[in-house]
C-alpha cells in the first residue's frame, strides 16, 4: 500500500477538517472554505466531501491539498506528518493523535492561518512575477516585480517550514509571523489587493 492510500485509510475527511480547524456541526456539515459560505453547505462524508454550493468535491487528500494551496504530493505529506502516520505500518496499527490540549489546539488553528496567508501571498508572488518581469533592459522594475524577487524565495521557505519542520520549528515561525502584527498586516493587505483587484474586472466588464 502506498502513501496516498495508507492516508486514505487513516484519516477521514472529518477528521481532517477539524484537525485543520473547520467548525463540524452534528451533521457533518462545514461551511465551505473554498467559497464565501455562511451557513454551512459542505457535506463531509467519511472519505469524501461534497458542497452543494460550489460543486467541489473530492478525498481527503483534496481537501487539504485546497485548504493549503499544496500539490497532492505535499499534502499527503503533510496529512502523514501531522497525524503520525508511518507508511510502513497498516492502517489498524496506527493510533491516530490523542484529543489535544486547548493550547495546542489554538497554536494548531494559528498555524493553518499563518500557512493559509502564507500560501495567498505566495500565489500572489508567483503571479506578479509572470506579469511584471521586465520585457526589455530598458524597462522601468515594477514595484511589485521588486516585492517578487525579494520575497519570493524567503516567503516559499516559510512555507515549506510550516509544512514538514518540526513542532519546535514550526512553534517559532509561528511566533515570529505573529510578532508586531506581521501575518495580521499581510492578511489585510492581500484582502484588500483582492477587493481592489475585484473591483477592477467589474469595471473591465461594465
């Protein structure tokens, strides 16, 4: 049995949603972190998931692969990691985690947002440097191409951290993205691109 099926095997795509932060009401219904939802429209089955809003769907691979902005390959690492799955070891022998304690529970919650901002600033990143890499020598540097290759490298690095380091490790990045309001100021800076950005297309199409 491979990787991605030992996961599949271990972890149900509730307990990946609540792990991972998501509210679960007594129906296994989430509101959907893949589109704004305000009451809960995302049905967690024990190996898939489905939102009668948005229509996406998927394993619980895909799930966490979505929340993280990762490839399937990272996920499942990340899934094994976090949940203490050793590959070479059948599903029935693997004890999943113990219920954790509510500090731990709250860095746990801090963690996946500091790797969601994370992961929306990367993408941003990647995105600018498409668009705005000079297309002569004579070209004036966007401020944005400037942001990108000072960025770029430092902000994937982190990422890849809160990923697959170690609970230490991650404990710190955690606590230094928090320090003077630094993940706080990133997240509302990138909501407010966003709305800009928005706003822009519905002037694009009027």
């Amino acid at each position: 049995m491979n990787l991605f099926e030992t996961v599949k095997s271990a972890v149900t795509v509730k307990q990946a949603a609540e792990h991972y932060g998501c509210k679960v009401n007594r129906g296994d219904m989430i509101c959907c972190p893949f589109h704004v939802d305000r009451h809960p429209s995302m049905k967690l089955n024990e190996r898939y998931f489905y939102c009668f809003g948005c229509g996406v769907t998927g394993d619980v691979i895909d799930f966490v692969a979505r929340l993280f902005g990762l490839s399937s390959y990272e996920a499942v690492k990340k899934l094994a990691y976090d949940f203490g799955i050793d590959p070479d070891k059948p599903p029935a022998a693997m004890a999943l985690p113990k219920r954790e304690r509510p500090l731990l529970r709250a860095y746990r919650q801090e963690e996946v947002r500091c790797l969601r901002v994370l992961c929306d600033y990367l993408h941003l990143l990647e995105s600018w440097k498409v668009q705005y890499t000079p297309k002569t020598p004579e070209d004036v540097l966007d401020d944005r191409f400037v942001e990108t290759c000072q960025m770029l490298d430092y902000v994937e690095y982190l990422a890849d951290l809160l990923i697959a380091a170690e609970l230490e490790q991650r404990v710190k990045i955690v606590e230094m993205l928090n320090k003077d309001g630094l993940i706080a100021g990133l997240e509302e800076r990138l909501e407010k691109l966003k709305k800009e950005e928005v706003t822009h297309e519905e002037k694009q199409a009027a």
